[in-house]
C-alpha cells in the first residue's frame, strides 16, 4: 500500500507539483460545508441515460463519519452511475441499506493504510468534473496544542477544484489506491472512468450555482460551528476560537470567488491578465487621488472581482470580433456586472467591494445602469473601475479588432468624458498614460499585493 497520501501524489504528477491555489489547511466543519455543496449539484441533476451518471468515489476515515451521511448517499446513489466508499470499518459500517444498492460498493480500510487519514470526494461526470481532497494533519503537526477535543475543529490539508484534468488525474490515484481490496471492482471503476471521460457532444455544465452555493455553505457551516462551541466552551475561550475559525471560512470563500475569476481570466484568450491589470491601474488611479488604505484595498479587490459573472459566459462571447463596450453591446456587460454584483452578495464581509461593482457601470449623465445614478452620487471606486475596466479592454486585441494604443484608448475615453465618465478622473488617467508613454513610470500589470489564487501564475 502506498503511504503517500492521494493528495501528495496528485501534487507529485502535476506540473513543477503545483497544486491549485485552493490548497491549504481547512478546518472540518469547512469540508463538511464544501462537500455538501459538491454533493448537492449532483443531487440536482436528473440524467436520464446511465451512461451520462457520474461515478462517484469518496473516502471517509471512519465508518462512523460515513453512517452519519448514509441517507443522503442513498439519494446521491440515485443520481449516480456508481458510488464507491471506502472507510475503516467500525459501528455498523457494512450494514446500512445504502451499502445493498447494486450501484454502490463498499471497500473496508486496513487502519494501517495511510487512506485512513483522508477525506476524499471526486465525482466525475460527462459534463462536469469536481473534487475535494484532503488529508488530516498528523499527531506531530497538531502539537504544541495537540488534537482538538472538538471534532469539528479538527485540521486537514486540503483543496478542492472543478479542473477536469487534476479531477480526472485524481480519480485514476485514488482507484489504484482501491486495487489492493477489490481488483476487478477497480477494474469496473477504471472502464466507467474512461467511458465518461470518451463522451462527446454534451455541453459542459455551468458550474456557477456550485460557487454559491459553497460560499452560502461555508456562511452557514460558520454560524452553526459557532453555535456548537457557544454550547461547549466558556464564553472567553469561545470568543478566541470563533476569531480564528471566522477568519479561515471567510479566507475560503473570498479564495472561492477569486478563484471564479482567475476561471474567467484563463477562459479569455484575448484579453488573459484583465482582472489583474484593471486591479493594478485601478489601485494606481486610487492613489493619484490619494484615497485612504482602506479604499485602496477594496478598490483593489473589486478590480480582482468585477467579473466573475463571466464565469458561465458561452465561449463565443469572448470571440466577439466589435466588442469595445459601447451601447450596442452593453445589455450583455451590464447584465453581466449585475451578476457579479449578485453573486458577490453571498459573503456579506464583502459588501462593500460588491457595492463597487455593482455600480460600475453607472454613467457621469446618468444613463447607466443599474440604478441610473450620476455624478458624486455614484460610489468613486465605481466610477474609477469603470473608467479603468473601459480603457483596459481598449488595450487588448480582440478578434479582427486590434488593440488601440495607449493614446488611442485614451482618447475613445476622453470622448465620453462628462458624458459616461467623470472628467476628472479621466485627466487622472491622461496623467498616467503620459508619464507611461515619457517612460517615467510603467503601467502596472498586478496589484501591490496578489492573492495567493495569482501567485502560482506569477
């Protein structure tokens, strides 16, 4: 049996072994909310043909922890081509009614197999690929505190992914993890894989809702681990644990939307840097009008996030061969800004950085949208990140459509200066295009500080 975890050996068979930027330590209560959120999706689906169900294949640790789920994988195996759980066997483990569904198997965990120390869900399907993968810290790493008494306090490395390649790299690991307690069942699990991985034709599933829903789940799971701990600790130790839990989910669900909008990024060929070029010159405009650090921070963070409505946009909408965000086209971004706006809406911590870009796309005339404000009454950072997310596009070929220079771009935005844009702003902006084009500065391609989701790519 190989001691290397499944997560180990997926970082070991990737690429310079970078795992995606969702790697990191998560807390229990976390990956029961993600898992949750993965599980829900699929239970949502409704194939009708058994070649398009997905497979399934999950581990977890204890036969205790999977009894406490048993009845929901009852319905997920309803909704699956085959379900395949393997966990240590204790308290009944083998005898639910779930384990006597013909497309579910049950492998028994040797407590000597590292498997043991994993908590592993990969559900692949025709349209969709996702994923959590994790691993429990050991007895050495829990020191100088030691194991929580608190089982959901207890500590995983882990990540969690929808990138079709790691998810599929990850399921042919974990099967081969299976071999030693069933072989031909390996083999059954490794012909589906293969079957699903072959069909062709199905469009892929738009997997925003998934994103919702896990950041409205770690939103939840936080609440309810709060309340656990209210009921078991004295109200100072509560306080000092809660601190530090509330800042690890509200980590995983900023990571969770950053990581929508890196997706939109990549998905972008024309223009793959956009979020983090209008992030850096958005910051940079902030700082010519001396806004204060906080300001500058969320300004930063809207510029990061301003389009993960995109994230579920057909393909063809980043081909458009005429796109340069005038009015015949602005239905579609405008919808799209409001989309983000929504989805944004999810963590509330992040109120005012969705304020931000709900409203970028107001107009200095009033003609914008979604609320028709104008002038002072649009929020600053709004009218900084449309001006900046404007002239950023300009700067990009896209299709037939070469890019503008610099002093083009500028131009087209001096054009709508006191009609769409605040004139000021766009002499703020004119400022910085000529000190560029002097070589006196250089335009800034990334923010003063990159979330981790970025730096892999850095």
């Amino acid at each position: 049996m190989n001691p290397e975890s499944t997560l180990n050996q997926l970082k070991a068979a990737c690429p310079q072994g970078q795992l995606p930027s969702s790697y990191g330590v998560y807390f229990k209560n976390t990956l029961v909310a993600l898992c949750h959120a993965l599980e829900d999706h699929l239970l949502e689906s409704s194939p009708t043909d058994s070649d398009q169900k997905p497979l399934v294949l999950v581990t977890f640790q204890q036969g205790k922890w999977y009894l406490q789920e048993a009845e929901r994988y009852w319905d997920l195996a309803q909704h699956s081509g085959h379900v395949a759980i393997a966990a240590r066997c204790d308290s009944g483990f083998s005898t639910h009614r779930t384990n006597q569904l013909e497309n579910v198997s049950l492998l028994e965990l040797d407590s000597e197999d590292s498997l043991v120390n994993e908590w592993n869900l990969i559900i692949i399907a025709p349209t969709y690929r996702a994923m959590l993968l994790c691993h429990e810290l050991s007895e050495e790493e829990y020191l100088p505190s030691g194991q929580p008494s608190v089982d959901m306090e207890r500590k995983f490395y882990g990540m969690w992914t929808f990138e079709q390649e790691l998810v599929a790299k990850s399921a042919e690991i974990l099967i081969e993890r299976f071999r030693p307690y069933n072989s031909p069942l390996c083999d059954r699990l490794r012909q589906q894989l293969q079957d699903i991985l072959n069909t062709e034709g199905l469009p892929l599933a738009d997997m925003t809702g998934v994103v919702t829903r896990i950041v409205t789940y770690l939103q939840t799971s936080q609440q309810q681990l709060v309340t656990l701990n209210r009921q078991t600790r004295e109200l100072w130790e509560l306080e000092g644990r809660a601190l530090k839990i509330s800042r690890n989910l509200n980590a995983n669900k900023l990571q969770a939307f950053l990581r929508m909008a890196q997706r939109v990024d990549e998905r972008d060929q024309a223009n793959p840097c956009a979020c983090l070029q209008v992030a850096a010159l958005s910051e940079t405009v902030g700082q010519l009008l001396d806004l204060p650090t906080l300001q500058l921070r969320r300004l930063r963070l809207a510029g990061l996030l301003f389009r993960t409505g995109l994230v579920s946009a057909p393909r063809e909408i980043f081909a458009e061969t005429s796109r340069e965000l005038d009015e015949v086209s602005l239905t579609f971004w405008r919808d799209r800004a409001i989309l983000s706006a929504q989805l944004l809406s999810a963590m509330p911590e992040l109120a005012p950085v969705t304020h931000i870009v709900k409203h970028h796309l107001e107009y200095w005339d009033g003609s914008g949208k979604p609320d028709g404000l104008r002038r002072q009454d649009i929020p600053l950072e709004s009218q900084i990140l449309g001006l900046v997310s404007y002239f950023q596009e300009l700067t990009q070929s896209r299709g037939s459509r070469s890019a503008r220079s610099l002093s083009d771009a500028l131009e087209k935005c001096q054009a709508r200066s006191n009609t769409r844009f605040d004139p000021q702003l766009v002499d703020t902006l004119s400022h910085i295009v000529r000190l560029t084009e002097m070589g006196l500065m250089q335009l800034p391609d990334r923010p003063s500080q990159l979330p981790n989701v970025w730096l892999e790519e850095a």
